[in-house]
C-alpha cells in the first residue's frame, strides 16, 4: 500500500480569508490581483503576530507561502511618501533574493510608486549604488553584499523598522551567523523583527535571542497534508546505487526528478552517468557561476531537463511548482533533512513520488526515518523493474537561449510577440505552444514544445525580436 505522511496537527478547521486582518486597501486590491483568497496556514498563524507589531520565529515547510506572510507585515510598516529604506530582508541566495523581491512588488503594485531593490553578489556594485542614491523603501539581499554597501556607506538604515530573515536555516547553513549579526547591529534597535524558517536547526535559538525582542513563536509540523506523496525504499548494493537511478527513471518515467547526493563529486558522477545513459540531466552546485546556475534552474524549472542532481545546500529553497519525484541516491542521516526533501514533490494536490536508495548500512537511517513519519517503510526490489519499458525518457520542452536580456530591455512579451507575429515567416506560434519565457540581465530563456523547437529556432532568427535580429540557439 502507498503510504501518505501523517499531519502532526488537524487540518484547520475554516479556511481563513485575508479579509479578518487589517490590510490596507491596496494590498487587498493585490492579494484579489494575485488569486490569493484565503491564507495558508502559516500566513493565518503569523499575520496576526506581525501585524500587531511583535517579532516572530516562524517555521513552515518550502512553499507554505512564508514570502507573503513577511511581504504583507513589512508593507503595511511602510510610508510610502518617506524615501528611505524602512524594511530589509536578508536571504541566502539571489535567486531566492530574486523570487522574495518580486513577490514584494507583486503585493506592492497597487500602492504608490513603492521601489524594492534587490542588492546581491554576482551583480556589479556601481549600479546598486546608483539605485540606492535614487532611494529605495525596501531592500532584499544577500548578508554579503549588504555589508558591502554598510561598508561604503551606500545604504543607510536609520529609517528602518522591519528586518525579516528569510530561510534563515539556509543562512546558518551557509555559515553566515557572523555577518547576519553583524547586519542587524547596525539596524536601529526599536524596530520589529520577522526570522522566517524552514526548518528549526539548533543555531536559530541562538540567533534569535542575539536580537530579536520576546519573539512569538509559530511553528506548523503539519507536511504535506493535502497531497500524496508515495514512498518507496529500495535496498541496493552500495556499488549498484548510481545504475539504480536510471533504471528507477525507466520505470516511473517522470517529467521533472531532483536527484539528491551527499557529495559534490557524487552529484557529478551520477549526472555524467545519466547523460551517457541518454537523460537530460544537469547538476547544480556552490562552485557554479551565477550565469551557469541560472541557466540550470530555468531548464529544469521549464521542464527541459528531466532530472536535476544536487545536494541538500545547493537545492535547499528552490521553489519548483511540478515535480514528479524525488530520489534519495544517499540517505542522509537527519529525518528531518529527509522529510524536507521529499516534501519538494506532491505539491499543489499532485501525487509524488519519492524513491530511496538504501545499502544495508542505511538500515538505522531509516528506522529513524520511520519513527519520524510515523509508518512502515515501503521496500521493494530493483529486481522487479527489470525489463521494462527501454524507450528513452525525454523531457517535453526545450529551452532556446538568446542573447540579450534586461539589459537590452527585453521583455517576455516581446519575444512572444515574435513567435506568435508573422515576422520570419514559418509557423505561427499560439501561446499555448510556448512556454515558460525568463529573461535575465544579459539572456532571455525560452521554453518550446520539443517538436516545435526547430520551427522556433528559425522563426526568431529569420524574424528577429522587436524588428532587430537576434542570436538563438537550442540549449541540449
Ligand atoms: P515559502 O517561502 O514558504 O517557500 P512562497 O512564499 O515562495 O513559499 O510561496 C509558495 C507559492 O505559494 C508561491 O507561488 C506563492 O505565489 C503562492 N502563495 C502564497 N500565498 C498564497 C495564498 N494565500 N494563496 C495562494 N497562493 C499563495
Ligand atoms: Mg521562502
């Protein structure tokens, strides 16, 4: 029997409206403009505490909407018509700074000119600078750069009232304590603070009474409680592990699969196999470019990489809408770190899957594991998959890179505009037929259909975007 995870608390028991708090009428406006009509249940438990003013722990799984329950508390401590930055948030990457900055502006749209500056590494300091001077009211960023600009003297934080640490577990696994500390020093001290977590690890205790004021705590256990996330454990020879993964992707043939490893190096090896073996597979990992990781995200995102390999820090806070399994190729030895990795599939009432492979002396690890989620582990044999269907799983979308990005003022809509337009002749794309568009500074990101790649390619090359040609090619 397929086994779902038990919820450690009771479905609450109404669904809560945004309504019962105090909003402004503009962040209501939003919260209808973005489809948000009730709120998640960390955003039910937090909302109110934030509201009224107090600081706040609180810990919700990846993808419980903790973004919006920060986002709605740092705006309405704004003044909008005061041109100074009154709310920072600190985030371990800037691709999570990146998402945290758009969803504040998603929920800001309909206030008054409200600017939120995203201050990371990987970008050039001068133009931060410039954005600054021109005033901002909200800055995102990552613990490094923000001291950066403390440092010269660029950003300026007398006016602030709200500081929100967000995946602050992240941060603390990234080993920025010191700097975190080191930013909030220089943060006036009657201000209010938000710490946001995934999970509870014992740093965050200790970070917290460093500078937060008799901080509420909210903390949901409840995983996973909607969708099915089924469990499969499978006993393999320490030497047969990496082979497995192929042979679990034949058999359960899903679209999008985060593979997690304990080692980089494992991470590399088994992508190398999965790439001999004809998968799409792609790796992410700490020592990557910001343009490299970017490009790995956005094909896995946009469904033209079937499995992502990565350990637990490269992948922690990845928010990834579909996915179809996850596969321990190690254990880890935490239950915890497991039940957060799994949670990653099953999303949005979709059924997961989530594959585990075990050498005998991962028998403990599991028992713990087990105790955890409260049932039996599921085994089954490799042995059973055997000679099943060979047809080679490919991803259903490819993803065209083309050069020129912001920088070039480039928008989605325009290279939609180009494939859907008369421009270059050949197919007329409809929208459906395109997918996922991301643009980033210096590239635009297109996702195609895999049988109307070719067609694409030769439309945007021959017909150019916004009238001017452009250089595109498929990303394989
Ligand atoms: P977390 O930070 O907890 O991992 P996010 O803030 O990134 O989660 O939110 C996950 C997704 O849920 C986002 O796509 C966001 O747009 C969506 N979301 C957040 N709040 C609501 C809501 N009240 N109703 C519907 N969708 C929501
Ligand atoms: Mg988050």
């Amino acid at each position: 029997m397929d086994e779902t995870l038990p919820s450690a608390l009771p479905e609450p028991a109404a669904e809560r409206k945004f309504d019962e708090l105090s909003l402004s009428p503009a962040l209501r406006a939003a919260l209808q403009h973005l489809g948000y009509q009730t709120m998640t249940p960390i955003q039910a438990a937090s909302l109110p505490i934030a509201l009224a003013g107090h600081d706040l722990i609180a810990q919700a799984k990846t993808g419980s909407g903790k973004t919006a329950a920060f986002a709605l508390a740092l705006l309405t401590n704004l003044n909008p018509r005061w041109f100074a930055v009154q709310a920072m948030v600190l985030c371990p990457t800037r691709e999570l700074a990146d998402q945290v900055t758009q969803e504040i502006r998603r929920l800001a749209r309909f206030e008054d000119n409200i600017k939120v500056l995203a201050l990371c590494g990987g970008s050039t300091l001068r133009p931060q600078m410039a954005s600054l001077e021109h005033g901002a009211h909200i800055v995102v960023g990552t613990p490094g750069r923000i001291m950066d600009h403390l440092e010269r003297g660029s950003l300026q934080l007398a006016a602030l009232n709200t500081l929100v640490l967000d995946e602050a577990d992240r941060m603390l696994d990234m080993g920025f304590y010191d700097d975190i500390v080191h930013v909030a020093r220089q943060c006036p001290r009657s201000r209010q603070t938000l710490l946001f977590s995934a999970t509870y690890p014992e740093g965050i205790d200790k970070l917290a009474r460093q500078f937060l004021r008799n901080p509420q705590e909210v903390k949901l256990l409840e995983r996973h409680a909607r969708s099915t996330i089924r469990q499969r454990f499978y006993e393999v020879k320490h030497e047969e592990r990496l082979q497995a993964v192929g042979i679990l992707l034949k058999h359960y043939r899903p679209v999008s699969t985060l593979a997690f490893c304990n080692t980089k190096a494992q991470c590399r090896d088994l992508a190398e196999l999965l790439r001999s073996q004809g998968f799409a597979a792609l790796t992410l990992n700490g020592d990557m470019e910001q343009r490299e990781r970017d490009q790995v995200l956005v094909q896995f995102a946009n469904r033209s990489c079937s499995v992502l390999v990565a350990t637990d820090v490269a992948a922690r806070g990845l928010d990834i809408a579909q996915l179809e399994a996850v596969i321990n190729v190690d254990m880890t030895p935490d239950p915890e770190v497991h039940i957060h990795r799994i949670g990653r599939t099953g999303r949005a009432g979709e059924d997961g899957w989530a594959l585990s492979l075990c050498s005998p002396g991962d028998r403990r690890r599991i028992g713990a594991i087990a105790q955890a989620i409260g049932s039996d582990p599921e085994w089954h044999t490799l042995g059973s998959l055997q000679g099943d269907d060979q047809t080679p799983l490919v991803p259903p979308m490819v993803t065209l890179q083309m050069l020129g990005g912001r920088k070039e003022k480039i928008r989605p809509g325009d290279v939609l505009g180009a494939l859907t337009g008369e421009a270059g002749g050949g197919h007329r794309f409809t929208r459906e037929e395109v997918g996922k568009i991301t643009v980033t500074d210096w590239s635009t990101y297109i996702a195609v259909a895999r049988e109307l790649a070719d067609a694409a390619l030769k439309k945007l090359t021959a017909g150019g975007v916004k009238g001017k040609p452009v250089k595109v090619r498929a990303l394989d």
